[in-house]
C-alpha cells in the first residue's frame, strides 16, 4: 500500500518527532548532540525553517517547524540523511539510524491556543520522562529550546523562531522585563496520564484543560520557574 503524501505548503507548521531503530540510543554523548543541533542549523539554514521548539530524548527528538516554503521534505531528507552519516563515520557504523518514516503532523496555528500547546508539550518532555529531579526548574534540561527562550535574543540559536510563541503569550516585548511573570506562579502541568493537558498557568491563555487568561511571562515565576515536581502533577 503506498504511503500517503506529505502535506506541504508556503508557511505550514509542523510538530516532528522520530525515533532511533531498535529504540536504542539517538546520542551516545553531548558530542552527538551538539553534532545534531549543527546539522539542524544547517538545513534551516538551506531550507528557510525556524523552528519553534525542540526537545533532545534518549532515542526520539521533538521539533516544531514552520516551513515557509513548503519544503519540509526535502529539508528532512537532507537533515536525516547527514545527520546519519556524521553519526556512522563518527562511531564507525553503517546503516540507517532511524526507525522508519518520521511523523509530521500539522500544527493549526489559527486556532487560539494550539500552536502554543504544542510547544509547551514538546518542552515537557523531560519531566513527563522523569529526566528532573523534583526540585529542579524545567530550564535545567539543556537539550530543549524551552532555556533557549530564556536568554537574550542574541543568545539564542539563530535558527529559533522565538516572535510567534512570545506573541501566542502575549508577551508586550522580548526584554527581560517582557520575560518576566507579573504576579504569575503557576505554569503548565501536565494532565493526567502523562498528557499535553495544561492546567493551573496564569502566563496567557491556555490551549489545553482549565487554563486561565491574563497577561504574563515566560521567566522565572512562570514556565522558567516551574520545578519538574510541579509539572508532572494531575
């Protein structure tokens, strides 16, 4: 049966995950990892992408991109294919590295809310995984976008689209200032059984279960501070 074609088109989001084959390991060091994220810098660089969020796993990876060419697979193609083969010459293997087809589903960036679930679902990973301690802050997690949204635009990756989810969080500026929760303490959590449920925040309008509108932030009251113990609350 004959696979069902990639929906592409001008501006399309996506959220793209892939595992490893066998579920073994996607970085056997931080080298792998930094060697990934270069490798993801370079296609965004050929290809036009901003990604909007990403999350490191043992053997998977998350990533939000916004495509504003339309060309997700043949930018795919090219980061899995080169990322394989600096994998394999690096640890001397052969063969391919991941399981199968990736999944890219379709992100409706129109409809309130949902763009921003998504990202706040990739950047809880870890603490769904159980990577934190409880009293560790979610921007401890290195290999996530989430701490990259925490510095100073010149900071960041070059690559990472920050304006859309600062504005999904209505956000006034992107200063340290504009970071900041104004009287917020919350944050998202996760829903029951693992899932991208968000619940309890007072940083915006929430796309999942309860959330709660007002004006807010992304520093350290709000998604910054929230400690993976809190996170992975019902």
């Amino acid at each position: 049966m004959p696979r069902p074609l990639r929906i592409e088109f001008e501006g399309a989001i996506y959220h793209v995950k892939n595992r490893v084959d066998r579920r073994e390991p996607i970085f056997r060091d931080d080298a792998d990892r930094k060697r990934f994220l270069e490798t993801l810098g370079e296609a965004c660089a050929k290809t036009d992408w901003q990604v909007h969020a990403l999350c490191l796993m043992g053997n998977h990876f998350h990533l939000v991109i916004e495509t504003p060419k339309g060309n997700l697979v043949a930018g795919m193609k090219w980061f899995l294919g080169t990322y394989t083969a600096r994998f394999n010459r690096r640890h001397k293997l052969f063969g391919h590295l991941f399981s199968g087809r990736y999944k890219a589903l379709l992100v409706d960036a129109a409809s309130p809310g949902y763009f921003r679930t998504v990202c706040e679902y990739v950047h809880l990973n870890p603490v769904r995984a159980k990577l934190l301690t409880p009293e560790q802050p979610l921007r401890d997690y290195v290999w996530s976008s989430y701490a990259e949204y925490l510095k100073p635009p010149a900071r960041r990756w070059p690559w990472l689209g920050a304006e859309r989810l600062f504005g999904e969080m209505r956000l006034p500026k992107d200063s340290a200032a504009g970071r900041r929760v104004e009287g917020g303490t919350a944050g998202p959590r996760v829903g029951a059984g693992g899932g991208s449920a968000l619940r309890g925040g007072t940083a915006g309008d929430r796309g999942g279960e309860g959330g709660t509108a007002g004006a807010g932030g992304f520093g350290e009251l709000g998604l910054g501070g929230i400690r993976s113990g809190q996170a992975a609350q019902g």
